[in-house]
C-alpha cells in the first residue's frame, strides 16, 4: 500500500563516511515520504533487541560492537511497497553481491561495513518502529505525492 512504512538506518560506518545526505536524497527522490528521522546513540540493550535474531550467529558480539562505535542515523520512510523496495535500493547483505547502483553496491565492499539497514518484512519494519521511535512518526500530506501516484 501507498502508507507502507519501513525502517531505514544509516549504520555508523556511514554516519563516519558521509553518506546520510546521500542516503535521504535516494529515498527522497524515489518518492518515498520521510515520517521520521533521528541520530541515535543506541544502548547495547536496544541493539540486542534490533538484531534479537541473530543472537546465536557467531558474528553477533562483533555486529554489536560495530553498531555500538558511533552514532546512528535512523529513518521511518512510507509509500508503495517501501519495505520490499528500500530492501532494493539497499542492495544484498554482503556487498559484493550487491548490484552496482544500490546503496551497498555503490558504497560498501564488506558484509561487517554494510552502511546501511532495512526492515525485511512489514511486521519487522513495524517492530522496528516501536523500537527506535516508540511508534511515533509524523503524519502530513505530502503536495508533490500527486505527481508520483496517479
Ligand atoms: P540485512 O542487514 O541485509 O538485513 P541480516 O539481517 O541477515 O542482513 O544481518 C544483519 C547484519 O549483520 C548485516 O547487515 C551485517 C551483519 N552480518 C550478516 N551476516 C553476516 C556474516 N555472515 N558475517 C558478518 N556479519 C554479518
Ligand atoms: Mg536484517
């Protein structure tokens, strides 16, 4: 649906390297809307909630390391399809396999820098949401949404 939301976050790696202005302006000029948008300096505690699924990988303490090495950008963006197309704009997990072109395809190499994160389902991007923002996004009509739906 056009009211689809989904949690983007720009992971310190991008913060450091520059590319939150870059990241907004892919969302922005997709025709996504932006709802929400925060710099976090996540607690250890909210970060083994964000990635509760991946607790048993042998990976998990140096994700949690990484994420917990400077501040993040986090970002609620809403309209068609946004969880399975921010998904696209981001790329594959690890970057080598990301299409040039996408987020990671164009600014990463390795899966532990990967830049940036997208919700994978509608129900993990509403979690997400509850999580970062305790829910709360902004709701306002957007003037140019009639250019980009018919
Ligand atoms: P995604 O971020 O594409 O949703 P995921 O949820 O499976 O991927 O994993 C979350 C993050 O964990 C991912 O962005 C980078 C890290 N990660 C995943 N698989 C990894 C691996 N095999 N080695 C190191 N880090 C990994
Ligand atoms: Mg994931």
């Amino acid at each position: 649906s056009t009211t689809e939301q989904t949690y983007i976050m720009v992971k310190p790696d991008g913060v450091q390297r520059g590319l939150v202005g870059e990241i907004i302006a892919r969302f922005e000029k997709r025709g996504f809307k932006l709802v929400a948008l925060k710099m976090f300096t996540p607690s250890k505690e909210l970060l083994e909630k964000h990635y509760a699924d991946l607790k048993e990988k042998s990976f998990f303490p140096r994700l949690v390391a990484y994420m917990l090495s400077g501040p993040v950008v986090g970002m609620v963006w809403e309209g068609l399809d946004a969880v399975k197309t921010g998904r696209a704009m981001l790329g594959a997990t690890n970057p080598l396999a990301s299409a040039p072109g996408t987020i990671r395809g164009d600014y990463a190499l390795q899966v532990g820098m990967n830049v940036c994160h997208g919700s994978d389902a509608v129900e993990t991007a509403q979690h997400e949401i509850g999580l970062w923002f305790g829910g709360e996004v902004n709701q306002y009509k957007l003037s140019r949404q009639e250019w980009i739906y018919e």
